[in-house]
C-alpha cells in the first residue's frame, strides 16, 4: 500500500519536474525539496507555535511545583498538570501532532526520490512499474540525467576528485555535516537551564552533536541526490526559521560559564523565573523545587 | 554519568547509522547472477561468488573466502575453460580471473563503474561492459586489449559473432564494435535504453528488446533495420529465438511467439492472469520453455511456467512461496532448472525439469 500508492506520487512528481526543465535531476531534486518544504510550511509553523507554548508551560512556576507537590502521586500529578493546561489554553498535541503529520510526508519524499534515482536493476524495475503512463514515457526518461555541479552521478556516493590531492574528497558530506550541526544549533529554542544536568538540554546537546555525524555517514554511504536533498533541505529549514524570526544565533556563540562553574537548580529556576512570560509568582514564597535542589 | 550518558547516545547513533545504511545498500540492489558448467552452478550474490554442486545444493567454495568490506558480485560469472571470469559490483569494478577451485589468478581494476552485466568471452578476449559507460576488452590474463566508450551506462551483455561485439548500451543505442580493433563499425538507434543481450541468430539477424516495448531486428552487418514489432506491455527480457520463432514474455503475463523472419505475431499466450508478470529470459529445454513469473507489487512470490513447442500448452511448474521475489528467468543445466531469489529466505532454489524441487541453496554463516 504505502510502496505502491504513495511513494511513487512523489517519484512520479519529481520525475515530472525533471521533464519540466528539461532534464537535470540536481535541478528537481532541489524544486521538489523547496515544494515540498513550502507545502509543508504551514505544519511547521504550528508545531513551532505548539513548541513555545510548552516551552512556556514547563518554565511556568506552578507546573513545576505541581511536579515537586505530586511526585509521588502519579494520577494527581497528571490531573493537575492538564488542569494547568486548560487553564493556560496549551493543547499538548499542537506540538506533536504536525511533526507527527510531517513525518510520513518525509519519508514518502525521501523514499520517492531514492526511487527515482534509479541507480540500480532492482530500483530501474520498480520504477519501471511505478511510473504513470499517462504522466511520464519511461523510454524518454531513462537514462536519467543525473550530473549534477560537480558531481558525475546522483545515483552514487560523491567524491570530488582533486588533481593535486592523492585522496577524494567528500563534499557533500562535508555540507551535510555542517549544515545539520547549523540546523540543529540554529533551531534549539532557547533552554530556561543552563544546567548540563538538566534532562532535556542534555538531550539537546547530544543530538545537536551526534545527529550531523549520523547524517553525515549517510551522505558519505549512500547516493549523492540523497546528500544533495539533505542539504538543501537544511538550507530551507534555517530560511523558514529564519524568516518566523526564530533562530537562535546565541547557540553558536561559546556559553559565558556561571560563577563557580557549577550552576546550581536554584540559579536554573531563577533564570527560569526570569524568562517566564507569566511572572504571577508570589513574592516571599520559595518554591519547594528551589529548596530540594540544595 | 555525563561522560556514559554521551558514549551511550553516540554508540546509539553510530549503531543506528550503521544499521540504516546496511539496510539501504545490501538488500535489493540486483539479482543473483547464474552459470553453470555439467557439475557446477557459479552463483554472484551479494558479498560472494559460490560455487555450488549442481546436484545436491551443497557450497563447494566461495570467492572471497571471507566478506571484504563492500565488495559486492551480482553479474553473471563466465566460463572460460578452466578459468572462471567474475566482475565485481562494488566499486570500483573490478573482473577477476578464478580458478575453478576459487584461487584469484589475476584481477583487473581498470573500470570505475558497476559490472551489472555478465562478461562474455569469446576466443581469447573477455568482453565486460561497465556501468562507466564503457567496454573493456581483456586478454585471458586480465591484461587490458582496449576500452570501447559509450555515452551511456552499459547494464547488459553484448552480443558476439567472434567477430564483433553488439554492445546495447543506456544512450538507446545498439553498438557493432570490431573485436581486433576496438572501433565502432555501426550505430542503431533504438530510441529507448536497452538493458537486455540481444539474440544473435545464426543467419546474422540481431534480435534486441528495449524500454520502448520494441523487438527491434538488425542485420548485423550494417547495422539497418529488418522489423521491428511493438509489444504493447513492458517487456523485462530478451527476445528467445528458437527454431525461426522468437519468444518474448512481457509484465501482464504474457508469451509472444513471433515469426524470426519479419516479426509477424504468430500466437499469443497468457502464462499466467493474476497479474504476475514475465521476468528475464526463458530457460529453453528441448520440448518447451519455463518462463519466470514475478507476482505482482508488494506480492511476495513467484511462479515457473513451461510452455511446450508441441502445442503451445502451459504448465505452472513451481510455484515459489511468500518468501522473496523473481527478477530474472531461470536457467537450465544437466536436468536441472534453477533460479535466483531476491530478499528471500534463500537466494537460489532448484528444481528437477517437471518443477519438484530437489535442492535450495542456503550459504553457510
């Protein structure tokens, strides 16, 4: 069902964007990446939305001390924290939900494109098959045009070949890295902890670390076309953050270290304090978190 | 705990990267290539060469004798008297000369491309066309003769009289090359890619399928047109040329028996209706020929079908489980008809010539 009906929409597009402009599969790769971005814009916006607004809600004062009042009372604890939500108006789903629609979206375009590629019997069968005939003549289509800058075939691993160097060198993966680690740093909303213990951050800093290496090897393991789509597809991520006014150039920049260099919970939850947007705290009661992270 | 929580997401990520690139690459990439001597079957799939006993299904010796790194056989070995010509996948390709215990004698490393095609020789010249676009011709001892290049990746096999070389080649066109030379005598254009051998009969006549839907016939002297009869199906195999009449079987299940003369379609015959369609060439025995049968998508399974000479009748003779996929017709050696699976629980099953099947070859871990 999901190889026969769906991917081959996308392939069957791409391709059909290929014929449009005459040809350059390069060319396709990076129009299709830029409609399908564009389409999808709209998903990423109100998962951006949803983000924030948890963001705020896991940084407001009474979430936490419901978390610190129920920790041992899971039912209550849970109760609370989606009265909260109503009282707040977050809906827990308006984050997840477009990722969760965007997902297969990608999948199916990442796996149309592969398809498209072509580059082996296997694959040149299946498409083959999945081709409308209405839409597109496998015999004017095949051989793809698959040169692409400097790169001879889509269909393979890229390496560029220097006269003087005695070694290839590996370009696209080169892109990808960098531009995955860009993505990722760009992207990362601002953290209320500054803690390297805190859960969450931890997660964060390990993704934005290890995530371009793994894509990275898929660049360097897999097609060209694949490398090209995953830059390209970085590229209109950080635009799309960028033109939302949501990139966070501050995580590039080396992180100034708190006094002592070891930044307690308290410091952490009054930086916190002083980011939420809802400072209805009140004066002259600590928080209970405050006093158990001593 | 910091310093563990770090290297345990990183041999995570590693662990991920390295299993979702296995998966991409691995599987699915060709079908396993077949020949076969009275006593042996020569199988390339994936990261080996097998040699097989024809009888009994059982490894005799495998090339590499251990997986070196992405290495990777799929087409067809070659037989070249007590040597056995294998081309690598992998890249860059390379065509090795084996004994036939499995002992490297020379290797060639010339090519940049994939070896998708099975190397053919003839005489004292091995002829293996590159997915680089181009055809090397190698001496007995892998030392390079010439290099023929095209315009366009080169999946299949060429054709030869001892003569020349009818190389068909992705850029849609069909190459008559002179051995001694190395040249180009004549062009044909087919207007499609052709990724299949042609059928060279004996009076000259050059049979070729392409992506077109075409059987195109080529005088192969000159290179100019004899027929050409369109197929209204998508065809996945050569043109079989058996006593004046050739035989094509295309993706709805379908055999065309044409005249060899002028392309006249003498019979049509449906192999199968369940939306099975023909793969590769037909195995030919004496009194009929066994058609490979790919289930239709996502449909895992296959079928063998016979159709006799005598009076066109149709047998399925094997139908293959659930459990992976045809791409290529199967071949016949000493009674015995075997096939190679793709994605299956084995990559090559045998049968004997009524469809029992005696042996599956499964290679040891």
């Amino acid at each position: 069902m999901w190889n026969e009906l769906v991917v081959p929409v996308f392939t069957n597009i791409l391709l059909f964007i290929y014929n449009l402009i005459g040809g350059n599969l390069g060319v396709a790769i990076l129009l299709f990446t830029l409609l399908v971005r564009v389409l999808t814009h709209p998903l990423m916006v109100s998962q951006i939305k949803g983000a924030q607004t948890m963001q705020k809600l896991q940084t407001d004062p009474r979430f936490k001390e419901i978390q610190e009042k129920y920790k041992d009372d899971r039912e209550k604890l849970a109760a609370e924290q989606t009265r909260l939500m109503q009282e707040m108006g977050v809906n827990p789903l308006s984050s997840c939900l477009p990722t969760l629609i965007q997902l297969p979206i990608m999948i199916a375009f990442y796996q149309g494109m592969t398809a498209a590629l072509a580059s082996t019997p296997l694959q040149l069968f299946d498409l083959t098959r999945h081709l409308y005939p209405w839409l597109l003549q496998i015999e004017s289509l095949i051989p793809l045009n698959s040169r692409f800058l400097w790169i001879a075939d889509l269909g393979q691993p890229e390496r560029l070949h220097l006269s003087f160097l005695p070694f290839p060198i590996p370009v696209l993966t080169i892109l990808v890295v960098v531009t995955t680690y860009l993505q990722s740093k760009l992207m990362t909303p601002p953290t209320s902890s500054s803690n390297p213990r805190d859960p969450s951050a931890m997660t964060a800093n390990m993704m934005n670390l290890y995530m371009p290496l793994l894509m990275g090897w898929f660049a360097y393991s897999l097609s060209a076309g694949l490398a090209v789509y995953f830059v390209f597809t970085n590229l209109i991520g950080i635009a799309q953050y960028a033109l939302l006014g949501r990139l966070n150039w501050s995580n590039l920049m080396p992180k100034k270290k708190e006094a002592g260099n070891s930044p307690s919970v308290e410091a952490t939850q009054k930086k916190a304090e002083m980011t939420s947007s809802k400072p209805d705290k009140k004066p002259g009661k600590p928080s209970k978190s405050g006093r158990s992270g001593k | 705990m910091l310093k563990f929580k770090r290297v345990w997401w990183f041999l995570s990520l590693a662990l991920l990267g390295l299993v979702l690139s296995a998966c991409g690459r691995l599987p699915a990439v060709s079908y396993p290539g077949l020949v076969a001597d009275g006593q042996t079957v020569y199988m390339a799939n994936a990261q080996f060469v097998y040699a097989i006993d024809l009888n009994t299904g059982t490894e005799q010796w495998r090339y590499p004798q251990k997986a070196e790194g992405g290495r990777m056989f799929y087409a067809p070995p070659a037989l070249a008297g007590d040597m056995l010509v294998v081309a690598d996948y992998s890249l860059p390709g390379a065509v090795t000369g084996l004994s036939l215990s499995g002992q490297e004698m020379w290797r060639f490393n010339g090519a940049t491309g994939h070896f998708i095609a099975a190397p053919v020789v003839t005489g004292d010249l091995i002829l293996a066309a590159n997915a680089d676009y181009a055809l090397y011709a190698l001496s007995l001892d892998g030392s390079l003769r010439w290099k023929f290049a095209t315009d366009g990746a080169l999946w299949a096999s060429p054709a030869t009289d001892g003569q020349r070389a009818y190389l068909p080649s992705m850029d849609h066109k069909l190459y008559a090359v002179d051995l001694m030379t190395g040249k180009s005598v004549w062009t044909y254009d087919l207007g499609a890619a052709a990724l299949f051998q042609p059928t060279l009969a004996e009076d000259g006549t050059l049979y070729i399928t392409s992506l077109s839907n075409e059987v195109v016939a080529l005088n192969s002297l000159d290179g100019s047109l004899k027929w050409k009869k369109a197929i209204n199906a998508r065809l996945w195999t050569q043109a079989t040329l058996v006593d004046g009449k050739l035989y094509i079987g295309d993706m709805n299940g379908v055999a065309h028996i044409l005249s060899a003369t002028d392309g006249t379609e003498l019979e049509t015959i449906a192999l199968e209706q369940d939306g099975s369609g023909v793969v590769g060439a037909p195995a030919v025995l004496q009194d009929g020929l066994v058609f490979a049968l790919q289930k239709a998508d996502s449909v895992r399974g296959g079928k063998l079908v016979k159709l006799s000479f005598a009076d066109s009748r149709k047998v399925i003779l094997f139908t293959m489980p659930e459990d992976g996929k045809f791409y290529n017709g199967p071949m016949a050696a000493a009674d015995v008809l075997m096939i190679g699976i793709v994605n299956g629980k084995t990559p090559l099953i045998a049968t004997n010539l009524n469809g029992n099947q005696i042996w599956s070859f499964q290679p040891a871990k």
